[in-house]
C-alpha cells in the first residue's frame, strides 16, 4: 500500500462551470474533448445549491456517462474530471472528482498535477486522526482545508495549498461556491472562458470550442478565483513564481487545437519540427510524422527543409494510447496494433521519421523496424524535443530512470537501440524558440524531464528520491 501511494500520478483534466441549465451535459462535453488527458476514468459532481450529487466510473467518458445519469446530477453548477494514472492507482477510490460532506458544508475536489509532499502531509494528518479514504494526493487537499473546523472559503483553501508542493491546477464546488487554483510556478494550464452569462474552467481551450464558449483569459499561477452569485473574484493565495509551463503540454500532452499559456499547441508542434530541420537536417526522399501528436512537427520539418511530407505511417483510431498498457510486451504488441506503414509510399525511399519524443524508446524501435520491412531503404529519426532523461515529479507519467532510454544511453547507442540510421533530437532552445514566442505572457517552461533543472523542489531534500511519478 505504501508504494501504491507513492506512487500515484495524475495528468488529467479538470472542467467546470457555473450557473447553467445544463451544468453536466456540458461538463461532459468538455471532459470528452479531453479524453487524451485521462482515459482511465472520469466523473461529475453537480451542486443543485443545495446538495452536491456525483457519478463516476472506470473507463472512458462515454462508457461512464449514459443518457440517464444526468437526471441525477441535476444543478445549474458542475466539476468533472478525467484520470490518468499508473498502475497503482487504478480503483474507483481515487476516480474524481473526489467527494467529501459535511455537517458544516460539501466539497468536491478534481486536480490535474502531482503533489510532492503528499506523503509527508499524509503522515501528519494521519497522527493527527485522519482517516483517509483513496491513494490519491488530492484528499490531502480537503483534510488541510477542513482541518480547523473553519469554512470552506480563501482564507482556509488558500493556507492549504500553501502547504502543498508540487503542481496543481484545482477545482473546487461546494454547494454555492466554485473556486479554481494554480500553484505559483503554474506547471499545468489552467483556463477561464463564458458561455453566455456562465464561467467556464478548463484544463484546456479546446473544452471551450466544443461547448461554443469564449476563452477569457489563463489563470494566473499562484491565483485562486473564487465564482459564486456575486461574480468571478480573483484573490492570491502565493506570489507568482517564474512561470514553467510543462514543456510537454505542447510537446505532447495537450491538443493540437488548444492555446497553452497564450501558445497554440499546433503551431508551436510546426515550429518546433522548423527548428529541428534547422539543427538536424537529413538527406532523404520523404518526411513523415508519427500520428497524431507528431504530424504538426513533421509539416514544419518538411516546410523547412524543402522535401515532400508524406503520409507513411496510418493510425488504427480504435486502440487506445500504447502508454497505458502495463507491461512492456503489452506496450509492444499495443504499438503494433495502433500504427501501420504506407506500403506504397515507404518502399524504396530514404525516410525522415518525425516523432515529437522518446520515452522508453518503444514507439520508435517498433516503427523503425515496421517501416524497414514496408521497404524503406533508411530511416532518419528526428525527435522535436530534447531527450528525455529525468523522472516528472509533476504529474506526467514518465517513468524511473531506469526505463528512460536516454538516460542510460547515448545518443548512437539509442539510434542503435531502435534500429535508426540516424538519431538527432531538438535542442533546448530550439525547443523555447518555438513554444516562448512574443505573444507568451509569463514566459517560462518546466523542461525538468529533459534538462533535469526542476523549478520546484521539495524543501529538505537535496535530491528528489520519488521513484517516478
Ligand atoms: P516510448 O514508446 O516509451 O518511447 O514513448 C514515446 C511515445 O509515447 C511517443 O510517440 C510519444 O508520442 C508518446 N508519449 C510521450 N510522452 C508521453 C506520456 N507522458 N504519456 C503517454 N505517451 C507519451
């Protein structure tokens, strides 16, 4: 069990919103559109201003939520969330929004992020006689907040989270209240839009095309915005840190349509494939991507280096992401399932082969080999973003070290590794020249898992001894 709780991990996405008739059916539209945050399982608690109601399950959104449900989650207010989590973690405790009552008030919490201090807070509230239910770190969050017997308000959410380290992007509803918090260095997105007279939260913009809201602005990190009849207020819980948005969100993680902290994911994916054609070129017949997270960076590679883009590889829509899969012969024959080359394009030809990263270097062996038995006479793999070479503590499931392929490789042993004639990544600061463009407020990006510079550690410890998160 112990190891169980260290080892929890989110990258999820949270929505909300406030005051409209259809409170849960858009929640579920928003959750939907961010089914690749979280496949594992979702849920939604709606306030009807009296009472908080919540429906949750395992699985994907659709397979929780049938038609009948929403009769029970009736309000004009509603959270929800999808969850991603590694092995330990899969039971339907730890499914959010996680709910809690109270003769003094309800809560529901969904958070989308990874707290580092989590076990140490654990221990405490556990010598102090609380009882927790789940394995996840975001109960902590309700134990610091109800801890005194005092309301549910800023002042209590806001002492919490100044306990909490790490990153979070939270939701928050009570019966009549909706708050939303970003830790101060603002790891995770965190975005406000309306729909109509209603605010809308969501862990991406893409949530807010799918309903027809506008986008308003991010939240600020170390901002808590409280909603409730009176309006939208915005208070500060932390000062703002030097921002370090997730490289990853735009790498990989984030959808192509959203806008990450003022950055369109697509077009910095393009321009990251730009930059990497610029530092890396190769001497072929054809660009292809790896689909889908991959396709925007091989657009900018072949846009940038003059040769055709290609549609080599094809994608089966059907199989879930290959990361999911526990083992290692389940991840490789899931690779196998998903993906399959263009026969008639791949033959013959010197092939670049775009993918935006390398984790356990899985995807890349597998599609190297594919597209030499489909014919191609090379394969040059250019990788647009760093490698990978240090655990995530903030909430993407990247592994221990000692599954990072890179980092206990060098670069020709990887290209050896997975069979490549060639293996070039993008460098740092191409990396940042295509995602810190001019228009970015609070520049600033968390490249720990490729740099190993964490912006935020955990106070004591000189070395970060979580075995991945
Ligand atoms: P691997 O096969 O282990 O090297 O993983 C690399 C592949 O997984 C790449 O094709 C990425 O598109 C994808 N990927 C990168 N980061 C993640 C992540 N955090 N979760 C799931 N998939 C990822």
């Amino acid at each position: 069990m112990l190891a169980e709780i260290k080892g929890i991990n989110e990258e999820c996405g949270v929505f909300g919103i406030w005051d409209h008739e259809k409170a849960a059916e858009l929640t579920y539209y928003g959750l939907h559109s961010m089914q690749h945050r979280g496949q594992e399982g979702a849920g939604i608690v709606a306030s009807d201003g009296m009472e908080l109601k919540s429906h949750k399950g395992l699985g994907l959104v659709n397979d929780v939520f049938k038609q009948a449900k929403f009769d029970h989650l009736q309000g004009r207010t509603a959270i929800g969330h999808v969850r991603y989590s590694t092995q330990g973690g899969k039971v339907i405790e730890n499914v959010q929004p996680l709910l809690f009552r109270a003769q003094t008030g309800s809560m529901a919490l969904a958070h989308n992020g990874n707290i580092m201090n989590a076990y140490k807070l654990r221990g405490q509230l556990e010598e102090q006689g609380s009882i927790l239910q789940t394995s996840s770190d975001t109960e902590v969050l309700a134990h610091l907040i109800k801890r005194d017997g005092q309301g549910i308000n800023e002042e209590t959410i806001g002492d919490a989270l100044n306990q909490m380290v790490g990153a979070y992007a939270y939701l928050i509803l009570t019966e009549n209240k909706m708050f939303a918090a970003l830790d101060p260095t603002g790891i995770r997105p965190l975005s406000i839009g309306m729909l109509g007279d209603s605010y809308v939260i969501a862990s991406e913009t893409c949530a807010f095309d799918q309903i027809g809201a506008t986008f308003i602005r991010d939240v600020v990190p170390g901002e808590l915005i409280t909603i409730d009849d009176e309006g939208l207020r915005s208070t500060r819980f932390a000062q703002q840190q030097q921002r370090g948005m997730c490289a990853m969100e735009y790498v990989y993680l984030s959808r192509p349509d959203s806008n990450v902290n003022y950055v369109n994911v697509h077009a910095s994916r393009k321009q990251m494939g730009k930059e990497l054609a610029k530092e890396a070129p190769a001497d072929a017949d054809i660009v292809i991507g790896v689909p889908d997270s991959s396709i925007s960076a091989a657009i900018g590679f072949a846009e940038e280096s003059g040769q055709p883009y290609e549609m080599g590889i094809i994608k089966n829509r059907y199989v879930g992401r290959t990361f999911i899969q526990p083992s290692q012969a389940l991840r490789e024959q899931g690779v196998k399932m998903k993906l399959s080359p263009v026969r008639g394009i791949i033959e013959g030809k010197r092939v670049i082969m775009i993918d935006d990263s390398i984790v356990r270097g899985t995807t890349s062996r597998r599609i190297v080999q594919m597209l030499k038995e489909a014919g191609a006479k090379e394969v040059h793999v250019r990788i647009a973003s760093p490698a990978i070479q240090n655990p995530c503590y903030y909430g993407i499931d990247m592994s221990t070290r000692d599954e990072l392929i890179a980092a206990n490789n060098t670069v020709e042993e990887v290209a050896e590794l997975i069979g490549a004639d060639s293996l070039a990544y993008l460098t740092e600061s191409g990396l940042e020249k295509a995602i810190l463009t001019d228009n970015t407020i609070n520049q600033g990006l968390c490249t720990a898992c490729m740099t190993g510079k964490y912006p935020v550690k955990e106070e004591g410890k000189k070395e970060i001894s979580y075995t991945g998160c």
